[in-house]
C-alpha cells in the first residue's frame, strides 16, 4: 500500500472539518487537500492551498467517483443524517481506488454497543457504515485492492462540549449537573486531539497501517475523568464554586429516553451524553489506542483555561 499524499476532506464546514483542516495543512508531510462543497452551500471559501470540488447535492457516485479519482484517503465528518449520502461515498471511494478511509464516526460512544444502539438510533446508521466498509475490504481482498478504512472513538469533545453544554456543566451561570456519585471516568477528547489522531491514521506507513490500523475502530482521548475531576478543576480555574444538581444515572437515561420515544430530538443529546459517562472509559477497551498513534494524554487544567478562555 503506498503511502497517503493526496486527501479528500468531506464536511470541512461543521463543528470538526475546521480543526481537521488545520491539522492535515500542519502535517509534515505536505498532504495536498481538497474538500467537497454542495452546489447549494454558501460557505465561504476555505484555506489557500485547498481544492474546492463542487458536488451536487444529492451526492451520486458517478460525480463522487470521479472527484475521488486519483485521492489516497477520504475522510468525512459531516453529520449521519442521510445515511444513504454515506454509503455512497464510501462506494464511490471504493471504485475510485481509495487506499485508507475514516468514515464519520468519532463518536462520544461505540457504537457497536447494543445498550448504545437500543437508546439512539443514530449509532445504528453507524455500525450501518462500517458494515459496508467490511464489506468493502472483503471484495477488496478478492480484487487485490489497497483499500482499508479506520474509524475513530473519541469520547466526548472536551472543549466544544464544555462551550455548548453538552457535557451539562454551564461554565457562564457555574453551574453542573453530575450522574450518580460523579467518580465514574470516561475518556474525553479535545477537537485538536482528534485532528492529531487523524493525521497519525495518514502519515502511518504501509506497514503499520496494514497490520494495526487497517479495518479498526481506534479509541483515543486527551484524558480519562470523572465528572468530579471535572468540576474541580473548573471551580479551581474560575475561582468560583459551582452549584451542583445531581442525577441517579438510569433514572436521568429513563426519562429522556421516554422524551426521545415521545418525538422530542433535542433529548437525544443528553442520552449520548450520558451514555458516555457510564460507559466512556476507553483504558479499559481492547482497542485503546493512544500508544499505537504515539499520543498521550493532555493536561486537564492547561486545556479547561484554554477552553473557556483562559489561557
């Protein structure tokens, strides 16, 4: 398999494209990127240096195939609403002759957890993908095609998380909410610590990504916490005390889980939310990774300053 020089980045607009952008553009070794854009999309142009290919909206493979022509990786990570619109760019890659693809997963969960997948729905069109990935690599052993894809399990973004209230801690009004006693860690990830991990995919060479990255789910992080840590280390860099509500771990899953069923969507978030609390701990899953990708673990106090301004 030769090694990656040439990459397309789909979903270079969201709330990850941005960071892996910058990530890939500061690799050493000078990838030449270029990103997918719909027809219909009025984002402004992206960095000099950046290939911007028009794709119509509907995504066909004939138009995706041909844009993927002569591309080593693919990376997309733009939401899962249309699952359909992922499949195809993973079948277009595949005819296109894609040697390494990472699908949109980099997921605050695995997955292919069935707890996980009975609360939301959206990790079934995941493991969807990956299916037709492993498809892929089957047909791709019979048609000796250098073709393999890596997925990324990133536990929840620290530092977007703590800017939106997705991790339930409002660093403006000073306020947490905890599951259970707080003291159960889980693996957390900065944005800047994903777009890392994905570069280390791509720079890997041949013979380190075939035999331990190739057709994998990678689980990384920027550190393993509790909630309580957390919140220490957030009194201790705003100087404040924060107040606190706590929440038993299985009623607060029953109740937005009966919200989610109900058709309320924005519930949705706190199921995954708490999903990664109770069930985060990548240091204790065989595909912990931070070793194979020579990462290691961030320092909690230097990325909260950075996160809420501080630094």
């Amino acid at each position: 398999m030769a090694s990656v020089k040439t990459i397309t980045l789909i979903g270079a607009h969201g709330n990850l494209g941005p960071v892996l952008l910058t990530a890939l553009l500061s690799s050493p070794k000078q990838f030449q990127v270029q990103v997918f854009q719909r027809d219909s999309s009025a984002s402004p142009p992206l960095s000099q240096g950046v290939t911007t290919i028009r794709i119509p909206d509907c995504f066909p493979v004939k138009d995706l195939t041909a844009a993927l022509t002569s591309q080593d990786a693919v990376i997309v990570c733009f939401p899962l609403a249309d699952l359909s619109a992922h499949l195809r760019i993973a079948e277009a890659a595949y005819a296109a002759g894609v040697k390494r693809f990472i699908p949109a997963d980099f997921g605050s969960v695995d997955s292919r957890s069935e707890y996980a997948r009975q609360l939301v729905k959206l990790f079934d069109k995941k493991v969807r993908v990956q299916e037709l990935l492993e498809s892929l690599s089957a047909k791709g052993g019979q048609e000796g095609k250098e073709w393999g894809w890596t997925s990324l399990v990133t536990g929840h973004l620290y530092d977007w998380g703590l800017r939106n209230g997705f991790l339930h801690l409002w660093p403006n009004e000073k306020r947490a909410e905890i599951l259970g006693d707080g003291e159960r860690k889980s693996s957390l990830s900065t944005l800047r610590r994903v777009g890392e991990a994905v570069v280390k995919i791509l720079e890997a060479e041949e013979g380190v990504y075939r035999e331990n990255m190739k057709g994998r789910v990678l689980m990384i992080q920027s550190f393993c916490v509790s909630q309580n840590e957390v919140l220490k280390m957030l009194e201790r860099v705003t100087e404040e005390t924060w107040e606190v509500r706590h929440e038993d771990t299985k009623g607060f899953i029953k109740r937005h889980k009966e919200l989610v069923d109900a058709g309320n969507q924005e519930s949705i978030e706190d199921l995954v939310f708490a999903l990664g609390v109770a069930d985060g701990n990548w240091e204790e899953k065989g595909d912990f990774a931070m070793g194979l990708l020579g990462l290691v673990d961030e320092d909690l106090e230097t990325e909260t300053r950075r996160a809420l301004g501080f630094a």
